[in-house]
C-alpha cells in the first residue's frame, strides 16, 4: 500500500511539475523556474537531495579531489564553495559534467564578505561612507573579480544589527541601525546582482545571499552561538527590515541563522522562512543553511536525529543544506512517506533555477577562463572604484588643528600596522592569497601587491618621511632609535585581527597594552602625533583619544586603505565618513544605542557617563557644516500624505567637502512605548567654501509608522519631532503631527 501510494504521489508531483512548466514567458526568473521544472520532473530522488548539498572543497580533507570525484559519482553534490581558482572550477566542473546523467552544473559559492583581491574596507567600514553609489560601484568590483575566478554565488551581506561591540562579528556587519543597514545592503545587493536580471548573466555579476536570517546578532553578553530571547516586536523593528531591503533591490538567495526565534531554531521556523519570508515578502530565491546547522539543532536538543533535522528544515521552507549532509537523507524519507516529494521538488526547483539564471546549463565554463581571471583582477577601473568608496569610509574623530599635514615638511611614521598589507586586508590575505597566486599567476605580476600606509606616504613625502618601527626595548632603556626623530608622527595602532571574527567574542574590548605603550613613549618624547586606528570592531579608545592630536578611525580598510589613508593624511582629501556604530567610552555601557526605547527616568551607573565617546552618525571634516532650522511644508497632515522637509546647509569653512545630512524621527506619543529616536532618511552634499544648499527629503508613512499592540504597522495621529543634522544627537528639529 506504502509503495502504491508513494506512486500516485510522484505521478502526481510530476503533473503538477508539467502544468507549471510553461512556454518560457515572462521575466528571466519565469522562464529560469520553468526550465528547471522540466528537469526536475526527469531527476531520480537521489539526484534531488544531492542537488540541495552544498560542500566546502578545502574542508573535505587532503585527497578532496578524490572525495569530490566519488560524491559525484554518488549524486550528492549540487554546490562547492572554497574553490579558490578558475582553473580548479574548470576541472571540477569538466569531470561533474562528464558524469551527470542529465547534465546538471555545478555551481560555486563563497564568502565574499568585503571583495576578493581588490579588497574592500571591511563592512563596518563600508558602512561609514553613508554612501548608496559609491557602495553599489565598488560591490560590482567584487562581484567582477569573484566570477572572473568561478564563483557565482556569496554569502553577503551580513546585515545582522547589533548594540553590542563585544561580539566578534559586529565589524562584519553595517552597524547599529537596521536602516543604514538595509540602505547598504541594498546597495551591495545592486553592485553584486547587477540591477536587473538580464544583467546579471553578463558575466561580471554573481548572486548575493544575506545572512544571517534573523536575530543572529541578538546574543547573551556578545557570545556567538549563546541564544537571547527576544520578542516578535524587535524582530519586526530591528532584526527583519534590513533582510526586507535587500529582499526589495532583488537578493536570489538568503541564509538562515545558527540561532533560534522565539524558541524554535531558525532553520525549523516556518513564521520566519514561510509567513514572513516567502507570503508577506515574496521570496522566490534559494534559501541556504549556514554551517551544518540543521545537525547543530541535534547537539542543541531540538531534533532527535539527522532525519528529523532533514525533515523539519525542508518543510519549514530550507532549499540547500551546507555541509551537514542531513539533506541526504531526504531519499529515505519520502519513500517512507515523512516527506513529501512535492517539498523536495520545491526546493530543487530554486536550486536549478539559480543555475539557470548564471547561465550555467547553457555555458558551464563560462566562469573558468584562466586569461580573464588574470585580466579582471586589481585592475585601474576596481582600484578606483574600490578607492572612491574607501576614501568616504575613513571616520576623522579628532583634530587639533594638525591635520592636514604638509608634504614638504618631516613627518615619522611608526606603528604596528604601517607596513603590513595583510591588515590593511583584514587578515584576509592569510586565509587566501598564498594558494591563490600559485592557480592564477597573480604573483609574477605583481596585481596583487597594494600600497600599504608607508608605500603611500613614501610617494607623497619621499625624503621627508622618518619611518622607524617603534623598538619598545631600546625606548624603555633610552638607547635611541626606537621611534622616528620627526616632530609630527603618524602612528599606526589597532586591533590585530585575530582578536575579531566568529567565536572571538571579548569581555574586555581594549588594544593590547603593547599597542598602547607606542602611543604613551610617543606622547613622554613630546610628539604631535596623529593615531590611524585598525580595528575589527568598536572599542575603548579613551586613552588614544586623549593622547593623540587627531584620530583617524580606518578599521580595516582594504587594498586601497594605504593609498586613502595617506590622502587624508596630506589633504588631497577631505575625510567625510560617519561612525555607522557607535564607539563606547566604557564596556559597562553595553549595549548602548541612540534608538532606545523610552523611559521616564534615564539611569546611569554612578561611576561611568551615560553617553558613548562618540554617538552614532558622528564624523569630523577639515571644513564646517552650518545647519538652517529643518522646515516641513506644512506643520498638519493627512495619514497617507507625504511629508517634505527642507533644510539650508552652508559650508562655513576654508575647503571644499562632503557632508552626510542625516534626518532622525521621534514619536513623542505612541499607543506602545516608542524609540528615543531613530534614521528615517539621509543624503550627501557636497560644498564649497562659503556654498549653500537647500536639501530635501520626502518622508512616506513608512517614516513615521509603527507596530501598534497588534503588531500591525499602522500610523497614529499625533505629534512627531524630525530631527535634521551631522549626528544621531542632533537637536535641530521642527514639529509636526498627523491627525
């Protein structure tokens, strides 16, 4: 009876198959689904699951070539990530195409989270810019160099928000504010995807998929993988709206978090992955795990076994399963009748689809020419494009007047960080470039070479530069030449990368004290000096800021960092970047955020300031911005009526620049406890000495809406304060209210 059902069961998946499987109409996603329809309907069960698995190369062991072969062989293989080569991608997928039954392409992913050879700032960084195209621009690099080498799939952008620095991945997310960080993700989504279907089979584009859906960054005391519970509110105001943006500017793939909502593990919650993701949003894309998580639920206690894990990920919404090879199993299940074929076939379906949009099952080589692997890296167009967007990054946090200095005078350099590439980087270069240069080349020419902080100023003050590493044995002993002789220093300081990442959480976020001690013996010789600070993420910075005449905050700031930093440092360019996080003056703060929820008494502990050192959207200019008083159109609207609001900004200073206007909302009565404050809007301008312009913006509903105790997003009648300013503390505002 088991055996007669199952048949009718796969006749009829196998109709409903053929019905959907039209005439290619419509959109490229249509017709790419219809395809992959018609596939799906000639795939053996075994085929399927294998098509959901996707496998890291590197991770299979030393004979992974060999373990490759034989799981294709086996049918359980339908994506690889880690394949680091054009050449190795052309191998491998000559010899799966020479052993599918039907055809079927591989298709490669990886972890693209700040470009590939022509890196860029890290995502913080990236953040900082507040800057929609230049973001959109440099992502496209990425995306060029990632499919000139094979890759056609990312796992980016990270758009988890988090309050807390002391998690080791907050610098590889866009800050604090889910709106900043769904502008950006937006934007990287446009630069990775292109804008447009079409566009993206051009060959120069590849598929983003945001992570890490949802409530990863919501962790006990900044500790990965340790569960906090929060409500279905701050999932819907914090955690959801920067994944609905990247969804809107047209993500193909999304990936599930290690992490449970409201109890049930992410990749088990149908209200996340179905209601949410797929009804109310329209997801049509590929949704991923992240790594092994669905046997991660086992070891966690929420699911008895592997085919329990399978089952309940497929029917909670889950398409490809990373590394755990619980989907493997989904053959044994639908013969045993716990699984439908239909949910299976659902999810090949996405799968195939993406393979089809690359253009894979036309042309599956077209990602593994050597000739344009060596061609399409680190070339004049991606050092610019990737330059523009890291010049906007660098945060100026402090000058005294020294900043810009003069080329034609002496100036030391020294630090940890002013000679070594690999920070500039991120760490980045350990992980991949050494195997890297061997497969394509790069190294002969000498591509993959960038100007560090010391290579950049040497071109701009040549003899003028004392570059001395700081000897902290001869200094201690006054033996001399220890430190450059040069009155003005420029230190390099920061965080070392090892300290930053997944599971590198830290109670204590302060630099070494080694770091610290460059800084004090500077400070005792009577130096000028200017801190250029490294860093993975926020961290207390009191002491460099006392201690230093000006402070850059560079994170890490890519391939392009040297060159940007040292254009600051000259004055060839006016830094304009934001803090897209703020920076805590004590970890007693944490977690700290402009956009708190509102209290009647504000309480601070009695031996530490309440305020960060520096707030949210905060970042100095070598000019002055002057603000007119922000004016509405009018002071009475309809709900449904858009708001307009216009504001005078005057460049008052001696030097052209760029200024980041930012526009802040505040509910001053609400039917639910409302939020200090929060980012609405914001643009840039660019000015003149003794320039003005008037800037408006146009708010929707969406400006001034909430999540009423229904949880519906309504608008309520009443007052509202918008706030128009350089910073989150703005107190720049005009009235209006809704009746």
């Amino acid at each position: 009876m088991k055996l007669r059902t199952l048949g009718i069961q796969r006749a009829l998946a196998i109709c409903a198959l053929l019905q959907v499987a039209v005439a290619y109409a419509g959109d490229a996603l249509d017709r790419a689904e219809a395809r992959a329809r018609e596939l799906c309907v000639r795939m053996t069960l075994e085929e399927k699951a294998g098509e959901l698995m996707v496998y890291d190369y590197m991770d299979l062991g030393p004979k992974h070539w060999h373990i490759y072969t034989n799981m294709v062989c086996r049918n359980e293989i339908g994506a690889m990530m880690r394949v680091l080569s054009a050449k190795e991608t052309r191998r491998m997928q000559e010899y799966k195409m020479a052993h599918s039954r039907l055809g079927i392409p591989l298709i490669i992913h990886e972890d693209i989270t700040h470009g590939w050879v022509t890196t860029l700032p890290s995502q913080i960084a990236i953040a900082c810019s507040w800057d929609d195209d230049a973001i959109e621009k440099a992502e496209a690099v990425a995306a060029r160099e990632a499919a000139a080498i094979g890759i056609q799939l990312t796992y980016s952008p990270q758009v988890d928000v988090s309050d807390d620095p002391r998690w080791g991945r907050i610098g590889c997310t866009h800050g604090e504010d889910p709106n900043l960080s769904g502008r950006v993700g937006a934007a990287r989504v446009r630069g990775c995807q292109g804008r447009t279907l079409e566009e993206l089979t051009d060959g120069e584009h590849i598929i983003a998929c945001p992570k890490h859906f949802a409530g990863y960054s919501s962790l006990q005391g900044g500790k990965d993988y340790r569960h906090k519970d929060f409500s279905r509110r701050e999932l819907l105001e914090t955690h959801l709206p920067p994944f609905e943006a990247t969804i809107k500017a047209g993500a193909l793939s999304l990936m599930n978090a290690y992490t449970v909502c409201e109890g049930v593990p992410c990749n088990f919650n149908r209200y996340l992955l179905k209601d949410v993701l797929r009804d109310q949003w329209g997801f049509r894309g590929q949704l991923v795990t992240d790594w092994t998580t669905l046997t991660f639920s086992i070891d966690e206690g929420a699911a008895t076994d592997v085919e329990d894990a399978a089952k309940r990920g497929l029917e909670a919404g889950v398409d490809m399963d990373m590394i755990s090879r619980a989907f493997l199993s989904l053959p044994k299940l639908v013969r045993e009748g716990k699984v439908s074929e239909a949910d299976v076939d659902v999810a090949v379906v996405r799968s195939l689809a993406l393979k089809y949009l690359m253009g894979l099952f036309d042309d599956p080589y077209r990602f593994c020419d050597e000739k344009k692997a060596r061609e399409a890296l680190m070339t004049e167009r991606n050092k610019a494009d990737v330059l523009a967007l890291t010049r906007e990054s660098l945060v100026l946090l402090k000058n005294d007047g020294i900043l810009p200095l003069d080329v034609s005078k002496p100036v030391g350099l020294t630090g940890t960080w002013a000679d070594d590439d690999d920070a500039h980087r991120g760490g980045m270069g350990k992980d991949m470039f050494n195997e890297y240069d061997v497969d394509v080349g790069i190294k002969e020419e000498s591509r993959m070479k960038i100007d560090t902080i010391k290579t950049a100023m040497a071109k701009r003050w040549g003899a003028n530069l004392d570059y001395e590493p700081m000897n902290m044995f001869n200094v201690a002993r006054g033996l001399g030449g220890g430190m450059p002789k040069a009155d003005t220093v420029v230190l390099s300081i920061g965080e070392p990368t090892e300290y930053t990442g997944e599971r590198r959480g830290r109670g204590r976020i302060e630099l070494p004290d080694s770091e610290l001690e460059n800084l004090r013996a500077l400070k005792r010789a009577g130096k000028k000096i200017v801190s250029v600070i490294f860093a993975g993420r926020p961290f207390i910075m009191n002491e460099i800021v006392w201690l230093s005449d000006a402070v850059i905050l560079a994170w890490y700031p890519g391939a392009m960092g040297g060159q940007a930093i040292a254009e600051v440092l000259c004055g060839e360019v006016n830094p304009s970047g934001k803090l897209a996080q703020h920076i805590p003056f004590d970890v007693g703060q944490i977690p700290l955020s402009y956009r708190e929820k509102r209290t009647f008494i504000t309480c601070s502990y009695a031996d530490i300031p309440s305020k960060p050192l520096f707030p949210f959207g905060f970042g100095m200019s070598y000019t002055t911005f002057e603000y007119g008083k922000p004016a509405a159109d009018k002071a009475e609207y309809a709900i449904g009526e858009k708001v307009r609001v216009r504001v005078a900004v005057k460049n008052t200073g001696k030097v052209a620049g760029r200024e980041v206007v930012q526009l802040y909302v505040r509910d001053e009565v609400a039917s639910v406890l409302p939020r200090e404050r929060e980012l609405k809007e914001f643009t840039s301008v660019w000015l003149r000495p003794g320039e003005e312009k008037t800037v408006a913006f146009t708010l929707d509903d969406n400006a001034f809406a909430l999540y009423d105790k229904d949880l519906k997003r309504v608008v309520e009648p009443g007052a509202f304060t918008v706030y128009v300013g350089s910073d989150s503390t703005t107190m720049n505002a005009t009235q209006i209210s809704f009746r």
